[in-house]
C-alpha cells in the first residue's frame, strides 16, 4: 500500500506543477460538510492511505503530512508507516498548525490549491487570511481527484425512501413552512441547504447514500415561493415522486443547482459558511448578496417532536434487548476461549438483526480489547484483531439505525480479573457520567458550562481524555449531529428540551486500557423556580452498567443511588423480554449496590 501511496503523491505533485501551484490541501469533507463521505469523495483517505473519519493531508513539492486529533493518533502513526506522510498530532504541544508548517515550507509568493467544491468558504478564508500574511495565495479552484484518480468511484445512485409520519411525526411542508419563517425573520429571501442530514429532515426522505447515515446526496433551495430539491433522477421512485408533489416540492436534476444559483433572482440568500462549500459563493448571481449565517434547520433539526422521543426509547429498547443478549453471550463465550472482537461485532448485529427496524449500524463498532482500547477509534479488521480474554477490560462502542430512532451507547465490560489500576480508573470514568447524568442546570446553560462535571473526578487525580463529551444524536439521521455539543472548549448552542445529547467520558492509558461509558440522555424540563426555568437530563439508553469493577469508597452515596435507580428503570423496561436465564442474567446486572 505505502507504494501505492507515494505513487498518488507523485501523481499529485505532477497536477500541481502543470496548474502553478506548490502545495494543496486535502480535507476530509464531501460537496456537504459531512462527517462520513461516499467513496466517490474519499480525498484524503485515498492519497494518504488514513481511513480516521477526520483529519487533513497537506503535500507541498517535496513533503506530505496529516493532521488529525488525539482520537487517531495511535490509529493514523500505524497507516502512514512508509507511506511518506507525516503525522502531525493536532492539538498536541509542539504541533505546528497547517498556515505555519505552511510558510516554514514555501516561498513568499507561492500558491497553495484546495478544492473549493469540498471545503467550506469558512475554511478557505481562514487558510486565506493566515497565509496571505506570509505572502502566500490560495487558489480554491481546481480539483486535482477529478483527473489524478484512476476509476474513482461515481456518485452514489441507491434509491431515495419516504419516512413515514408514524415515525417522523412532522409533514414535510410543515418543516417547510417552519424554515420559511424562519428566513423572514433573518431578513433572507432564501436558503440553500448543504448539509444531507438537513435535507433528509426538511424532505422527510432517507436514503443509503453515505455509510452508516440515511441520508441522500442532494441539495435544496427554500424560498417563499419555491422548495426544489437537486437529486439525480434515478434515485427517486413513484413513491417518492408521489411524496414531494404532495409537499409542494419540485425536482431538478442534482448538478442544476449550479445554473439556478447562477440565474437566483432573489436580492439575498442564507449561506452558512462553515457548512458550505466555497464553490456555491463562486456561483451564486453577482446581483445577489449573501447572508452568512447558521442554519435554522440545525436547531429546528435537534429538538425532537413527540413522536421522535417516542421512537427513540422504542429504538432504545430494541438496542437494550440486543445489548443484554450480548453481554450474556461475552460472558460465556469469553470463558470457552477463541472469542475475537470481530466476534463481538458480529453477534452484535444479529441480535440486532431480529428487530425488524433495524436498518444498519450507526457508525462503526468499536470491540476494543485490552490495549486496543486506548486507540479511541479503534475498529478491529479481518487483518489485524485481539483474542479475547478472561482478564482486564472490553470497550464496547456501538450504535445503531432504527426506523424510529438512532442509538450511540458504549459500555467498558470486565473480563474477568482486574487491576487496582483499572478499577479506580473505571470508577472515576462512572462517577463522572454520574455526575454529569444527575445535572440540573437553568435555560442558557450550553454544554461547555456542563463539561466539567464529567471531568471532574478524573481531575482530581491529575487524568483527562482529549475528546468532547457529547454530542446530539439525530432521528434515524447521522449519529453526531449539532448545533449543542459538552465538550471543553466553547460550544455556545444552549442546551433546550426535547434535545438529544450522548454522556461518554473516557480514560485512555496507552499500551494498558480504555474505559468509555456513554448514554445518550435527552434534554428534559425540571422545573420553574423563582430563578427560572431549570432542566435535566433524562437517560434514554437502557443497557446494564458493569458493577464489577467499582470500587464503592471512590464513587461516593449520590452516585450509588443514581446508579441503583438507574438499574431499577433498566430492569422494568427490558425484563418483559426476557425469561429463564437470560432474565436471571438481567437481575444480576441490575442488582443494587
């Protein structure tokens, strides 16, 4: 592979130098700001050999290197071994960002290509105004992938389904009604929606466009008068054709939204500029002036209807049933020897599979035995896997598509015996999904304000992890989805009812263990007080938290309540389906301490 690799590079380099440029940019994105890509746009994974969900190549004439997060860090020095890509760990003391390495390598005057069709106007502005300070120039023209990759994948062609209200609760043109006002509130004639998951909401269609996200690849123009929808023709049935006509939804043709942005007659148009990318600004008509704002669609997106939070503790339930069967299954199958994590995986999706909602998995698991675990995004392959054993900590990361929902839970299970080490670990990592579980906070809070109360115990004995502490999940949509996120650094979305938002901190010991314990909580009303109004968080997830590796004089009384209380509720919802030992099994995993 690191052949091929130094090949492509080459290739690259060739493009560059026929087209005046002397280094160029490489990020992760689609034409949609997407997390997860289809093939066809999959840049960066093809000319750096790094497959990590995030990161971003820069190849100047005579070096290359990858900046990625501490996530895949361990993942990404393992992929680019002779590959001639350096890492660069992002974040990390020490760790140049991409304008300074930049003008460490080139000459004053040089320029340096990124695609403009994938990378956001935001994020070539930024390159923009930090490299124009060293006398470099950005040219966002050109894409080198269309010429330089051999048999490079088309565009995804699945076909488009309907959601049903039963599960999506809301008409389309309800949606479509809601971003009109909306837009008349900003003081915008338009809208051209980017983001899949966004269009998915709006039109109330799913697809199978993008590995492990429902969504289809298209974009859509709202205005007062029109709501088109720009997909290629094949991907559309009768039932869907039946679908928009009934929500006053038109069609075109998926690359006509270049001329009708072109011919856009409206004086102005809401474009977000970390979500859009650059090439729309290069197309939009002259005469049209463009509002730079967030998108309505992604707060009126992450507050859940009724009938959302209804399907996703179904969702939840039907993830829980699985859940139990498995750790069942892991006890004993661990004893009797030659169990891998790929086994794991595998049992998983066929518990799963007897659920007839379920479409798929919701991103891709993460079986991480031992060692593995500390690899934050580790994901076992047929070529490289652990055997499981009877000692030391699985990290079980999974999450699932459901007609009715999207589920993200993670458990770290004990394998059988344990060091002191990992037990009091293990405790600080409870105590502070506890304590983050058990927050009561008033209107206003976001979830930067909330963030350390997850950290906290973990603190106090000089630990941390790297990574957010949660994100929202979407309604059989992409499962990190925002604008609300808890994290450290300052994510100023207010956290509001009917939000969903995952509770997974983590301790990673590099060469010794991982420990994660996430649910995904939904955002509730507590109370009206003097002081306001005040809310909570309610766990939707309902799966056993392994007892066995708590040591009661770390956790503290609060925490031990919540967490019998919170078995108490586990038990009453799953225990009708099950019976015999796998009902004794759930009793025991749902006993109080």
């Amino acid at each position: 592979m690191s052949n091929k690799i130094q090949e492509r590079l080459k290739s690259l380099r060739a493009f560059m130098q026929d087209n005046g440029m002397d280094a160029f940019i490489i990020v992760s994105s689609d034409s949609h700001s997407s997390e997860y890509v289809a093939d066809c746009w999959k840049s960066r994974e093809w000319i750096s050999g790094f497959d990590g969900s995030a990161g971003t190549v820069v190849v100047t004439m005579d070096s290359a290197a990858l900046w990625t997060d501490s996530r895949y860090w361990l993942a990404a020095e393992k992929q680019l071994v002779g590959s001639g890509v350096e890492l660069m760990k992002d974040g990390a003391v020490g760790t140049p960002t991409i304008a300074v390495w930049l003008k460490d390598s080139l000459a004053e005057g040089a320029v340096v290509g990124v695609d403009g069709s994938v990378c956001s106007i935001a994020e070539v502005k930024a390159w923009s105004d930090e490299l124009s300070a060293y006398g470099i120039q950005i040219d966002a023209s050109k894409d080198p992938f269309s010429v330089i990759w051999c048999n490079r994948p088309a565009i995804p062609s699945g076909k488009a389904f309907v959601l049903p209200l039963e599960y999506c609760g809301e008409k389309a043109s309800s949606k479509i009604g809601r971003l009109r006002e909306a837009l008349l509130q900003l003081g915008a004639d338009g809208m051209l929606v980017t983001m899949l998951d966004e269009v998915a909401w709006l039109t109330n269609l799913r697809g199978n466009d993008v590995e492990y996200n429902p969504v289809v690849v298209s974009y859509m123009l709202v205005t007062a008068a029109d709501a088109i929808l720009f997909i290629n023709d094949e991907k559309l049935t009768d039932e869907v054709r039946t679908h928009l006509n009934e929500n006053n939804i038109t069609v075109a043709p998926y690359a006509a939204v270049w001329d009708v942005l072109e011919s856009y007659s409206h004086e102005t148009i809401i474009v977000q500029p970390n979500r859009c990318n650059r090439a729309v600004l290069e197309r939009l008509n002259n005469e049209c002036f463009p509002l730079f704002k967030d998108s309505p669609v992604a707060l009126m997106k992450a507050v859940k209807n009724e009938t959302e939070i209804a399907g996703f503790k179904k969702a939840m339930l039907s993830e829980g049933v699985a859940m139990v069967k498995l750790l069942h299954w892991l006890r004993n199958a661990v004893q009797n020897g030659n169990i891998s994590e790929l086994d794991v995986d595998a049992k998983l999706t066929e518990y799963r599979s007897a659920d007839t909602t379920f479409k798929g998995l919701s991103f891709s698991t993460i079986a991480a035995y031992g060692a593995n675990g500390a690899i934050v995004h580790y994901e076992p392959t047929l070529q490289e896997y652990s055997l499981l054993e009877p000692k030391g900590f699985l990290l079980l990361d999974c999450g699932g598509q459901y007609l009715n929902g999207t589920t993200d839970v993670t458990r770290t299970i004990p394998l059988g015996e344990l060091t002191q080490e990992e037990k009091e670990d293990y405790t600080r990592v409870l105590r502070g999904h506890i304590s983050l579980a058990m927050a009561k906070f008033p209107k206003g809070t976001c979830g930067t304000q909330l963030d350390v109360l997850a950290r906290q115990w973990l603190w106090q004995a000089g630990e941390n992890y790297l990574h957010g502490t949660g994100h929202g999940v979407g309604h059989f949509l992409n499962v990190h989805e925002g604008p609300h996120q808890i994290r450290m650094n300052n994510m100023p979305a207010h956290l509001v009812p009917g939000m969903t938002v995952t509770n997974e901190p983590g301790l990673y010991k590099a060469g010794r263990h991982g420990i994660r314990i996430e649910n995904t909580m939904l955002v509730t009303d507590y109370c009206n007080s003097e002081f306001g109004l005040f809310y909570a968080l309610e766990p939707l997830t309902i799966v056993p938290i392994d007892k066995s590796a708590i040591l009661p004089e770390l956790l503290g009384d609060d925490a031990r309540i919540y967490l019998n209380e919170y078995h108490s509720m586990v038990y009453e919802k799953l225990s009708p389906f099950f019976e015999g030992e796998l009902l004794d099994f759930l009793k025991e995993a749902c006993a109080a301490i």
